[in-house]
C-alpha cells in the first residue's frame, strides 16, 4: 500500500462518523455486573437525551467515504459533484443516532457512583477494543 493510500485508510477508519457505529453500540442503558457474593446484577443507568455530535441534530450526514480524506481540487472544481455535495445527495443515515438525532447520555447526578465506574470502565474497555479494531483494519489485518 502506498504512503497516500495508508493515510487516506487511516483517515477513514479514523472519521468520527465511521466510528459513530461502534460509539452508539458501546453504550449500553443498562449495566450487568457481578457483586462480591458472585451474584448477576442488572441496573439501569439513568440517561437523558442529548443532540447527537456526529450529525449536530440533523440525523445525517455525508458519506464518509466521500469526503474522510478530504475534497481534492479536481472534486472542488467539478461544479455537478459540488451542487450535488451540498445538496446532500451523498448524505447518509447518522452511523451514531440513526437518525433519531438525539443519543443517550448518562445522566451523572443520578447514578450510583459504583454504577458510573463500572459503566466507565466498561466504556473504556469497549472503547480500547474497537482502537485496536481499527488499527488491524488500518494495517490491512
């Protein structure tokens, strides 16, 4: 693979909309977890609805294999592909939100303090596995 080609892949798999799938998954709105005495809990983590980042509300937006690494010049100075482009004929539905515009946010005033650090935790592990995911796929793996 050429040094153009790895950066335009690294560009792309490194888009937040790209990754916005694997963000929207690994919040989940309920936590199960084992206490001291090996017992399954389940609690529900208190969340509110917060407009999506991704797609600023809007619930989509462009292809991000169209534009991850940037518009080249030829792109710019094609005025068909650039009316198009702003007219959102290469919109997508928000890999984030799916369209709903808003995403669960965990509402910290509410929450167990336990609750809010396993559920960071469990965040960040999630979060850590799909770095890695991204970096395989990156790499050509």
């Amino acid at each position: 693979m050429t040094s153009t080609g790895y950066l335009d892949n690294l560009n792309y798999v490194n888009d937040p909309r790209v990754r916005g799938a694997d963000r929207a998954a690994g919040v989940p709105l309920t936590l199960t977890y084992e206490d001291d005495d090996g017992e399954l809990i389940t609690d529900v983590v208190p969340h509110v609805w917060d407009v999506c980042d991704v797609c600023e509300g809007t619930g989509t937006h462009v292809n991000p294999s169209i534009d991850a690494g940037g518009l080249s010049s030829d792109m710019e100075q094609d005025f068909e592909f650039m009316d198009d482009y702003r007219s959102g004929a290469y919109d997508v539905v928000c890999q984030t939100c799916h369209g709903r515009t808003t995403i669960p946010v965990i509402d910290e005033s509410r929450v167990d303090p336990d609750v809010l650090r396993l559920h960071q935790e469990y965040c960040q592990s999630y979060a850590d596995d799909a770095a890695y995911e991204r970096a395989e796929r990156a790499m050509g793996c």
